[in-house]
C-alpha cells in the first residue's frame, strides 16, 4: 500500500476536493483506493461527515483530535497502527492532512514515519502570485515539511493565468526540485450551489414532487434573470446550462421559456400563485420551484451576497474535479 497525503501552505486551497478527486481518479483506474480525514477536532463538521459518507471504513478511529504534550503527539502509534490496517485491502491511502500553517513542527515530523508516503501540496493561484511569490510560496512549504515534499498541484488557476502559469512551471521545476504534476483551471462547477442552499438562503417555500434533497445532483453554476428576456427567451436562456432562472411569479411565459431550456431551479419573487401548468412541466422536467416574497434585485442581492461564499463538498463536484485531474494532472508521475 502507498499512502499519499494531501497537504497546503495555508487553509481553503482546495486540498480537500483534491484529495477526493484523486481518490476517485484512482478508483476509476482500477485501483482500491479510500480517502481519510487525518485530525478534526470536531468529528461532525461538514467536510468529516462528507468523507465518511464517501468513503466509510470501520479501520481505525479517524479523524484524530491533534494534541500534542511534552513536544510529542499524542497517540502517534495508536495513528500509524490504524493507518497500517488497511494495507491488506487498500492500494492507495489518500490523507486529507491539515495545512501546513495549522499544525506544529511535530505533525510534520511524524508524516515521515508514515511508510512508503508521498506528499502532494496543492497550492492555490491567486491573482497577485508571480514567479517570486509562488518560488517563495514553494520555498516555504518545503522548509515546513522538512524538504519532504513529493510534489505540486496548482488549484483553482484563472483562464486568464493559465499561460502564465506555464511559463513559470518550467522555471519552478528547475529551481525547486519539487516536480509539478500540474494545473487545474478554476472551475463554475467546483463554486456551485444547489436548490437546498437557495431554499435555505432564501427561506422561501419549495414547490416540487419530492423533497428538495432529490435534487441535490442539480448543482447551479449561475443565476440568470427573466426580466432581461425579449422574444420567446429561447436564445437567452439557451446559452448556459446548470442555472437557476429568478423572476417574477407573475410571468408564467418566461417561466415556461426557462423551463424549456435546461434550468436547474426556478425562482419565483413575489406574493404570486404559481399557476398549475407550471407547476405540471416544472415536474415533468424534475425542476424545483422556490417561490419567495421578495422582489427579484432583493433576492438576487440575498442569494449573491452568500453565492461566493459557499463552496460545498457534493458528490457532482467530486467527480468534476476527479475528470479534470483526469485531463490536466500527470498523476501516474505519483504513483
């Protein structure tokens, strides 16, 4: 079995979504491959239940509250014990560890007594990031994990920086001596939402056949407005997919137009009764309908003031990602 561990300089570089993706990459290749959450002090946060949900073992007693007494962390045979527990059925053990800079020199020691481990860091580009600040970025990781890294994945890359990025990717090889498996470009996808976090945002009333769970697969990578439609709305909604369409309860013929052209959710503003047909091809194309009493610009600013922010983990995602490290990741360099 070789273990892998998935780390970053700083917290919300994606390195959680990365460890899930190559997990599932893995798998897709033929490989017994599972992920673990290594510390979580709270073992009902979102991302552990997530894991657990993805990939449930009964092996060891994971994710471990990180303590540490006397410079040594607590239960570190207890740890390495449970992670050689699943060598017997396990090809490739993926760890989802803390970023470097929540954990203290005795973490990063003890990740070189984990057998046959390779470290991959994700590092996430930011705006502002040149050759110096990602060679410093590099520079820094390397002296936290005692020059132990295996290698770099870059994350969440603009359009925009992607040939940029090359340019510096060669240079980062030659200076750093850390190989670079890659880039993956940002992603809609990866920052959607789903109707259940528009209900909740909203706190409107949903109209559909099933509870609003049934459509979690439905992920919504933008919110489009049916106050701009002229014509049939055919063209206009016809140019995205994976949205959500806010407009007025009151206007069942732009409802319709977006109903007919691959929307995700329908968001209905206004104190207006939904009318029956709507209501039927709605159902017929497993569309929910949330209806909410405030006008469009208000729900709009509501649902766009917490839509930057949420950036859940859902299974749709997983295998997003999972499909971009299949193109732009060398990650047989890793095995």
């Amino acid at each position: 079995m070789k273990t892998i561990l998935i780390t970053s300089l700083n917290p919300t570089e994606g390195k959680t979504s990365c460890a899930l993706g190559i997990t599932k990459s893995l798998n897709n290749k033929g490989y017994k491959s599972t992920c673990i959450e290594l510390f979580n002090s709270n073992k009902e946060s979102i991302e552990t239940k997530f894991i657990k949900e993805l990939y449930p073992t009964e092996l060891g007693s994971f994710p471990y509250t990180l303590t540490i007494t006397n410079n040594s962390l607590v239960n570190k045979n207890e740890i390495l014990q449970d992670i050689n527990q699943f060598k017997d059925t396990t090809d490739y053990l993926i760890i989802d560890a803390p970023s470097l800079a929540d954990i203290p020199q005795e973490v990063t020691q003890f990740y070189s007594e984990i057998p046959e481990i390779s470290t991959v860091l994700i590092i996430k580009l930011e705006p502002s990031d040149s050759l110096i600040t990602l060679q410093a970025k590099l520079n820094s990781a390397a002296t936290l994990m005692e020059n132990t890294i295996s290698s770099v994945i870059f994350n969440s890359v603009p359009k925009y920086s992607e040939r940029t990025l090359e340019s510096y990717i060669s240079q980062l090889n030659e200076q750093a001596n850390i190989p670079i498996l890659g880039f993956m470009a940002q992603s809609r996808t990866m920052k959607g939402i789903t109707p259940s976090n528009i209900l909740n945002i909203t706190q409107g009333k949903l109209t559909a056949e099933h509870p609003v769970e049934y459509y979690e697969s439905k992920i919504i990578e933008r919110i489009m407005i049916g106050g701009m439609v002229l014509g049939s709305g055919k063209d206009y909604f016809n140019r995205f997919n994976k949205k959500a369409v806010l407009v007025r309860g009151n206007r069942p013929d732009i409802q319709m137009a977006a109903i007919n052209n691959n929307t995700n959710c329908l968001i209905l503003t206004g104190e207006h009764t939904i009318t029956d047909y709507i209501k039927y091809h709605a159902s017929e194309e497993e569309i929910p309908i949330i209806s909410v009493d405030g006008s469009t610009n208000e729900t709009l600013n509501l649902i766009s003031s917490q839509f930057i922010e949420l950036d859940l983990l859902h299974r749709s995602k997983v295998e997003h990602i999972s499909e971009l490290i299949d193109q732009h990741i060398l990650l047989d360099n890793l095995l």
